[in-house]
C-alpha cells in the first residue's frame, strides 16, 4: 500500500538532507507544459548521489510513491502524477555536473540533471559533438533524456539517447547505487540493465549520471531543402542519399505545406524556403569527411534525383546563417501547432516502406471522421511521423472534443496494421498506458509486468507511468 | 529442482513433436572446439517457433533443464552443461530460413538457426551488407550471434551484434511466445526486453527469429596495414584517422609481431605484409562515400600520420586480392594460436585510452609470474585486446598448469583496476561466473538475479551460466 508523503514523512526526511534539498511545490512541477496534466506532490531536489539514495530508502521504508523529474519537457504525463497518494516529486535539478570529459575517448559523464544544450556546449568545447538534438533541449536534463529514450533529429545517423549512451548510474528501487559508469565500448559481462533502464521512464531505477558518447565533428556540414512530388518520392530520394553519402546523412526530415502555412497563420516567424511552398519537401542535413564538399555532394544528390523525377525544385543553404534559418522553419513548427492547438497529436513509426501508405490511408480515415487540417512532419529516415490533426481555421481544438478519441483511435489502429508504434520516441508515460495495453504484445506486458514486480516490488517509482498501477 | 530429461520425459516430447527433431547426442553437441568442455544431454532441434515453445513447456512441467545450442561456437562454455541434471539440448539448427527480406527498409528476418555467412550473402544479393563479421562466420548461428551479443571486425562502424538487431521473436520460460520482430528504427513502447534478451545468453528466454539492420554496401573499400612505433601511436592514428573519416573507418585492429611469427611457426600460411615484420601494426579497413577514392584517403592519412612519427611504415592494398590476403592475416591468427596452445586467453577492454598502459602493466606483471610469449592484438577501435599468454617455443601449455590461474586473475585484476571489463565481446558462459561475482558491481549483479528469477523462476534456461544455478 503506498502512502502519501505526509507532513510527519517530510519531516523525518528533512531530519536526513540539507534544507537546500526541499523546493517549494511550484506550477513547474505539476502542471505539464501545455496545461493537459496537473498532479500534486512535495518536492525534494536533492544534491548528490549518495542523497538521491537517503530519499529513495526512507519512501521504501514509508511507502511513499516517488516521481523522477527531469526538465519537466515530457510530453505524455510520465513527469505528472495526479491521481494516488501524495508522492515525492524527485528533482534532479540540483545534479547538474558535467563530472568529467574524456575528449580522446569521445566519452562525457554527467549528472542527471545537467541540461542538453550545456551537455552540448560541453562536447562543442573539446571540438566533439553530442549528437542528441531536439526542440526542448534548453531544457530537458539528460536522465529525463535517457528515461525517456529521447529521439530527436539526428537519430538517423547517430541513433536515439539509447544509443549515445555507454553506461549508467542508478539507484534502485530500495535505495542501493548501481555504479554502471562505463566508458567501454564493449563489456559482455551480464545482463543489459543500461539499455532496460533507458526508456523506463523512471519506474526501474532512478538515473543518477549517464557517461555519454560524443563524436568527432563532421569537417564539412550542409543543409538543403527539396521540394519532392510525393511521400513516396521522398523515401527514393532518401535511399538515393543513402547510396552516395552513406552515414554522411544527419537528418532527413518530411514536411508538409501545412506546418508552413500554420507558420504564416501565427508564427514565429520564418523565411519560407521556397517562393511557393509544395505540398511536400524534406529538409536534409548532411555531415562529410574531409575531401568531399557538401555543396557539390548535395548538389549531385539533387541532379540526379531531378533526373529521376524525385526532387522538383531544391536550395541548398549557401552560408551558416542560412542553415540556420532552414533549420528554424523545422524547429519553429512544434510552437506553431502548440498556437493553433491540435485536436489530437500523435507520435508514431511504421516500417520505412509503409510511410507513404500510412500517410495516404490516414488523411482518407479522418476525411470520413470530421473537416481537419493535418499537419504531417517528422524524422522520414526513421520512420517517424508526427502526424498531427487539427481544427478547421475559425474553430477550436474544443470544438471537436467528443471525436477527440475517435481520431486518436483511427491514427493508432492504423499504425498498428502496418507494424508501426502509437509512440516512436514521446514514450508512453501516463498518456498510452491504455494504447500499450491495448497494441503491445501480451507476452512482452505479462514479461515487463514480471520485471516491474522484481525490480520494484511495492511500486514506489512513478506508479502509473507504462503500465497500470 | 530440476531434473533429468530422462526416457520416460523424451518419450512423452516425442509424442508431441515429428521425429525429425529428435538428434543423436554426438560430439558437436557436448565437447567444446578447443576440447576444453565437456557436457551432456538429449538433443532435441525444433522446426518452428511453435515446436520450441512446445519443448520449453514439456521441460518447464517436467523441470527438466534446457541448453540453447547455436553453432556451438562460443568460447566460454555457455553451450555445454556438464555438471547437473541431463538436460535438453535445444539445437536451432532447423530453422534456418531467411524467412524476409526489406530491402528498401534495409531489414533482414532471418531463424535464429541461420549461419552468419548465409545472412551475409543473403544481404549480399539485394546489394546491402549485414555487418557482423567474425573467425566463426561459417557456422556460427544469428541466435547464438545474439544471444552472446557478438562483437568482431566491424564493431568500430556498426556496433556489436546488439545494434544490428531491430527485433526478436523469443519464447519464454513457461512456453509463451514474444512476437516482437519489429522492423522500426524508433518504438518507445514499453521496457527494452529486446537489448535485456541480447547477451543473456540462453538464460532469460530462447531467441527463435531477428529482425536484422543491413547498411549500404560502402561505395569504395580500401585496407592497409601500418606499422606503428608503439600502441600509444596506433591510438594516435586511429584519432587522426577519426578526424578525417568519421565513419569512414570500418575496422582498425592492432597487431603484435607475435601474431605473425605464430603465422610463421606452424601456420596457417599467410604473406607477411612488410618486409620486415615490426613489433606493432595497425590493419585498417575503411568504405567511403561517393566522391572519395579510398587510395588517396588512405594515402594523406599515412602521410599526415609520417609527418607527426605516429607511422614508420605502410602498404596499400592495391587489389581486392591483396585486401583480402591483409585481412588473412589478421582473420588466420585465432588458428595459430589454437595451434600453439595459449596458458591463458584473454578478451578484455579498458577504456580507450587506457589501452597502452594495460598492455605495458600486463607485460610487467606476467613477466614476474613466468617466461611467455604474449600475443595481444585485437579491436583497438573498441579498446577491446585479446591479450593471449603464450609458452615459450620448446615448452607446451601443461607446463604452465599451475600459475593458469594467476596469470588469468594478473591480467584481469589489471583490466578491472583500469576500469575495464574481463570480458569485452565474448560473454560470461560459464567459464567468467566468477569472475562476474568478482569484479561485478554488487547491486548489477543482484538486479540480474532479480530479473533472473522473474523471468525463470524454475532456473530451467541454461543453468549455470552467466549466474551460479
């Protein structure tokens, strides 16, 4: 039975930590970024390891459930605990570290929660790259990063935070300290428990620091956009780059007229790359070896898919600055939607094939369901759309609340019958705990559940969150 | 308690499954390559998933332990149970079928009964390539592949086996099946049973079928070897080779002159590569993108590397011939060595830059114990040496019998005071338990029991290894 973190639970715990560790329960900690999540909790932010462990042993003595929280950029509720017993809210935001850089290795060790862009800067610092880069990485903490498994735009040539990651710190259920900080490239010495904590999303373990893999900076880096006559144009292209560039492709992203014009509707601002916007363009991103311009390669890359029809129209960015203002238009779009406010947002993969018919069969699917706009973008190397419905100008996300579900329901069904996920890279959290049950194979739930119960016995670590508490 | 998979237990197996799965106990099945294991058991080889579920839920209600058994290549004995109740040895080596290939997805399925090379060409065939390369390629099996998390050449591009798997299909302990042969790059739904299955060894469920990542066939190919003033230089050259290829560099593999003078003593033949055979050489491999000829790359990186004294010496393979007759070289050595019979075999990683002083330290240390002959070579690129202890000429490794067990617990102590792991790609079997209870962190370890008797709770799936029964 799990208890609420009571006055009498607070004080024996102030008894036990510095009073620096104990933050008042603001907004920040309860109510999730666009307001769709509020929870409740007392906010213990403590300053060490050694501290995070204290914490952990007396809720496991008391039974008072525990939510890790990283930078609070979570997207479906897994950092918003709302609906059991008073927990802790265990922040991170004090563990800020950057403990060591090993620049000839290409390896990094931080805290939980140091930010991703100082992680970043801290790699950029020795001429390395930390390759993990998304919209929010101003402020998500690397062990919210990793609990979550966060994806981003450069999974497609570095892989998502599981695979920038060589090993952890933890501490468990009951409050011992995994000393898992590996700067090896290959240790067969047991079972993978740094890749089942990653993605966890905080209920096996509470990551303390990660050692991280850096990599060199690419010597030459360009960015085009290309105006392709259809998803399935975009995916020949795609193999096309793959051909002449091999992993020299850092990103490859699809986008659709729509993000552009719901940037023109309400911002931010952007230079639209083109004169007139297509239906569809991708964004590439390509990173070379010495000897070989990105320019000239892109510029290749784009004769020879004008010559097979793929590509009809293209600019390739001519200076730093212009990089950068074809990157906004990509990274601007999220705050965008956020403005415009969508009916139903969802964060699927399918098999890299089944893109185009997913994208076809979806927009058939909600025609019959109601009048949408929908705003289809993402990472098309991997798989992963951000496939987003939204309201007819003039009318509101509410206005559509009783098909709210229905839209929901089609867009995963339809994902699930073409192999795909209903969570590529947001995770589950609280929001597809039901989407989990209802697509995930049972043996995999009844194997995870086993995992759950053995790790973590009472429950205290974020109940709720991936499965059913 | 388990028991013995006795005449009455086969009978009643045989009335549920063909007859063709039903082998002869020869010696393939339980006396280790090397001779160096010896076990028991009725050999049992399903033709599908369904029949392996069918076997494992006999032997769960029976308590009869089972023994997965891949190509019986492994070096650690994780294979052959010798010690307790007579077991079932579940032989994959029916199910062998490519059973799909997605070319455009760049995704292979394959049983888990497919030998690697058969993968490989199957790759080979749709112009991709499946990286995992390896001595034992002939007949070594996916499965087994998988389960050991195999690691090989090509580590330093594409990581180990781990990251060339999308997905697997696996049957539990009680007879379920987990169908999770995704082919998504992203899919954050749920807890990472997949990379948790990876390198269990047998022992947390029986891997049936992958999912398998293929690459693009690099555009151009090109190998030389260099020789090298010292260890501290090879690293030198591989950041340098880093900088100028990113990843470019495929394999980058450190030799010692020992290697060749094995080669020399009782063969295989192979052509030495210089002249005059230095004490260290580096053997690299590279596949570049469109627009980079591998020869001039190649080419500045052995001048830049002359330039700063890091090489003294190099050739260029300058025919596919000749690129293959350089890896002979590297890919004959385990079989001399077999040949010459080492007093103790090594395979260890430290971090990267450790690596010169493991090697200096070890040379030290073993120099006290006894009069050897080392042969270290390996993955540099992965910090990863097979630092294998040899007898003198004239002297054979009986010998040596009793300080085996000091040398071995020299060069790991050394490993681990280093931060390094004792076993870096070839697994705990059953040869490294202890060696896990020794140098493993306490609380990894006793997460791993925990997922242990979660997911086995009979203790039916490879007794013994990686975890004392």
């Amino acid at each position: 039975m799990l208890t609420d973190a009571d006055a009498a639970f607070l004080d024996r715990l102030r008894a036990k930590l510095p009073a620096a560790s104990f933050r008042e329960t603001t907004d920040h900690y309860v109510t999730e970024n666009r307001g769709r999540w509020h929870g409740q909790g007392a906010v213990v932010a403590p300053g060490s390891t050694e501290e995070v462990a204290t914490v952990i042993r007396a809720c496991a003595e008391a039974g008072v459930p525990v939510v890790p929280f990283g930078g609070g950029t979570g997207l479906v509720g897994g950092q918003i605990y709302g609906d059991g017993p008073v927990p802790v809210i265990l922040s991170l935001e004090r563990m800020t570290r950057v403990r060591e850089v090993f620049a000839t290795e290409n390896v990094l060790i931080a805290e939980a929660g140091a930010i991703l862009a100082d992680i970043q800067q801290a790699a950029e610092a020795v001429d390395r790259l930390f390759p993990l880069s998304l919209a929010s990485e101003g402020s998500a903490r690397i062990g919210g990063l990793l609990a979550t498994n966060a994806g981003g735009v450069n999974v497609l040539r570095y892989g998502n935070a599981r695979a920038l990651c060589l090993g952890l710190e933890v501490v468990t259920a009951d409050g011992r300290i995994w000393h898992g900080l590996s700067r090896l490239r290959k240790d067969n010495t047991g079972y993978d428990l740094r890749d089942l904590m990653i993605g966890s999303e905080g209920t096996l373990g509470i990551i303390t620091a990660a050692s991280l893999r850096l990599v060199p900076q690419p010597v030459g880096q360009g960015t085009a956009f290309m105006a392709v006559p259809s998803p399935e144009a975009a995916l020949s292209l795609l193999a096309m780059a793959g051909e002449q560039m091999a992993e020299g492709i850092s990103a490859f992203e699809l986008i659709h007229r729509q993000g552009l014009d719901f940037l023109a509707e309400v911002g931010p601002d952007v230079v639209p790359p083109f004169a007139e916007t297509p239906e569809w363009m991708v964004l590439i991103d390509v990173g070379l070896p010495r000897g070989l311009a990105t320019d000239d390669a892109l510029e290749t890359l784009f004769e020879g898919a004008a010559e097979a029809g793929l590509v009809t129209d293209g600019v390739i960015a001519r200076s730093e600055a212009q990089r950068q203002a074809f990157w906004a238009v990509r990274e601007r779009i999220p705050e965008a939607n956020k403005r415009i406010g969508s009916v139903s947002s969802h964060d699927i993969s399918v098999p890299l094939s089944a893109v185009p018919e997913f994208i076809t069969r979806g927009d058939k699917a909600l025609a019959r369901l109601g009048d949408f706009r929908i705003n289809c973008f993402g990472h098309l190397g991997d798989g992963n759309l951000h496939y987003n419905v939204f309201p007819q100008k003039g009318r509101s996300r509410n206005d559509y609340a009783n098909i709210r579900d229905a839209v929901k329901a089609q867009v995963h069904d339809l994902a699930d019958a073409l192999g795909g996920s209903v969570s590529a890279e947001h995770g589950v959290g609280r929001l597809k705990v039901g989407d989990l049950e209802r697509y995930g194979d049972p043996t995999k739930l009844a194997l995870m559940r086993s995992i759950k119960a053995a790790l973590d016995p009472q429950g205290l670590l974020n109940p709720g969150a991936v499965l059913r508490g």
